[in-house]
C-alpha cells in the first residue's frame, strides 16, 4: 500500500466515526503497538501482516490501517 492511500484510509475512517474515531483507534493502535513491540517490528509491518493473515477487507482493513497511520502519525 502507497502512503497516499494510508492516509485516505485514516480521512475515511475518521469522517465515519466521527466522534468515536480517538476511542476506537486508541484501542486498536494499543494492540498494534502490544503486537509491534513484543514481535520487534513496526505497527504498519504489524497491521500489514494482520489484514494478510486475516484475508481482511473493507471496513476492517480500514480500521487496521487507520489506527497503524495514527500510532505513526497521530492525526491534530
């Protein structure tokens, strides 16, 4: 995946869960980080591997990545 289509993925995501975005990406971007750390990778190598893994798609794979792009790039 390009940056561009990471960062779209997080606009998304955002726009749907309005108010409820910062509770939910906190609380997958603690498991991703969880993950990340334990294994020694980075969240984004952890969230690719989940959506492989789990053959994720649509909402799913846009929740995964989005709180990836947040733990990387906290959105303001």
């Amino acid at each position: 995946m390009q940056a561009t289509e990471l960062y779209e993925m997080r606009d998304r995501a955002r726009r749907l869960l309005g108010e409820k975005y910062k509770p939910h990406m906190a609380e997958l971007g603690r498991i991703l980080n969880d993950t990340a750390r334990q294994a020694g990778k980075s969240e984004i190598a952890v969230a690719m591997e989940v959506v492989k893994k789990r053959n994720l798609i649509g909402m799913d794979l846009m929740m995964v990545m989005a709180a990836a792009v947040e733990l990387t790039e906290p959105s303001p």
